[in-house]
C-alpha cells in the first residue's frame, strides 16, 4: 500500500498529499477497488475518467502538481480532493481546484474547511506567489469560495474547457501572497 508522507489536518479532515510519484504508484499497482477507496470515487464513471487523466499523461515538463485525498476522519472515508492539479515552479503558481465525490459530504463546509490549509502550505512550503483557480460561471458555490477567500476575478475565459462534448467557459481568479491573510 502506498501511503502518502504530507498529511495535513482540519478538526473534521485528513488531507493526504499525493505527488506525481505517488499517483503513479497507485494508478500502475492499485486494482480498480482500491483506486475506487483511494481516490473516494463512487461511481465507476469517475475512475474511468480517472484513467483516461493518467493515459493522457496528468503531468507534464512544463507543469506537475500536488493534490490532497480529502478524508473525513468521523468516517475515515476519502470523500474527494483538492489542491494544485497543476503546479509551475519556475514561476511559482499554481492552479487550485477541489471536488467532493462523495455527494453525500456536500454541503457541510468542508471544502471551506480545507482550503485555508491548502492555501498555506501553497504560499508557505510550495513556495507559491500566484495561485489560480478556474470556475465554471454557472458554478455558484465555487464562484462564492473565490469572493470568501479574497481571490480577485481577473476576467472571463470564453470556450476555455472541452467537457461533456463541448466547449464551456471559466471565470478566472487569482490570489497573490501578499493578499492572503495567513491562519
């Protein structure tokens, strides 16, 4: 079993890092039930596009990242992830994102709880300057997190994203270091 080594806490969640080593790892040697765990997936849907992210290669030399499991310690059940899916250290930036698979933790402010954590170990062991985050304009509670977390809209990116067999916007946002009010 693979565990990873950076584990960060809130009072309700375990965030679990996971590198491009350890992503590889698990995606190469873990059977489809164990990534279903792993992952927090609910759906066999969702490990499928999982796969597809590893086959079409989820890192690159311009860009890697670094994501956490999101697990709910009452349950010690992975509920979903977040964290930089796409990190560029030669620019220190980097794009945050998040997901709650399993649907039943929605709504609980638990993505409010994780991402101040996240947002510092960005800004303080990452070494960050610039974070990013891209939302769907229809997407009303992510769009509220950016205005909560002192994000600044920066503009409107039109047919940004290709999902579902067409082309939708993003809304872009930025937060700079000298910006983020530090726990």
């Amino acid at each position: 079993m693979i565990v990873p080594t950076i584990i960060l806490k809130t009072q309700r969640l375990l965030l679990k890092a996971v590198t491009p080593n350890i992503y590889t790892g698990v995606i190469d040697t873990y059977t489809d039930e164990q990534l279903m765990d792993f992952f927090g997936f609910t759906t066999a849907d969702q490990l499928y596009k999982e796969r597809q992210r590893r086959a079409q290669g989820a890192s690159s030399y311009t860009s890697t990242f670094l994501f956490f499991i999101i697990v709910d310690i009452a349950s010690n059940k992975t509920i979903g992830s977040a964290g930089y899916y796409r990190h560029y250290p030669n620019h220190n930036r980097g794009e945050i994102g998040y997901i709650l698979t399993d649907e039943t933790f929605r709504n609980r402010g638990l993505i409010k709880e994780a991402l101040p954590v996240i947002i510092n170990y960005g800004f303080n062991e990452m070494n960050l300057h610039r974070i990013e985050a891209f939302v769907a304009p229809d997407n009303l509670p992510s769009l509220r997190i950016m205005e909560l977390f002192g994000f600044t809209k920066e503009g409107h990116l039109r047919q940004h994203y290709f999902t579902n067999g067409k082309h939708d916007d993003s809304v872009v946002f930025s937060l700079l270091r000298s910006e983020w009010k530090s726990l």
